[in-house]
C-alpha cells in the first residue's frame, strides 16, 4: 500500500539532491 508514497518520496528525494548537486 506504500508503493505510490515511496515512488513519490524516492521522485522529490532524487530531485532535492539533484538541485543541492547542482
């Protein structure tokens, strides 16, 4: 049941690193 809320915390995790990597 945590499938969707993983994906969408993996999604905006991933693409927090990827701003503060930038």
């Amino acid at each position: 049941p945590f499938g969707p809320f993983l994906a969408a915390a993996g999604f905006v995790i991933g693409w927090d690193s990827l701003l503060i990597g930038r």
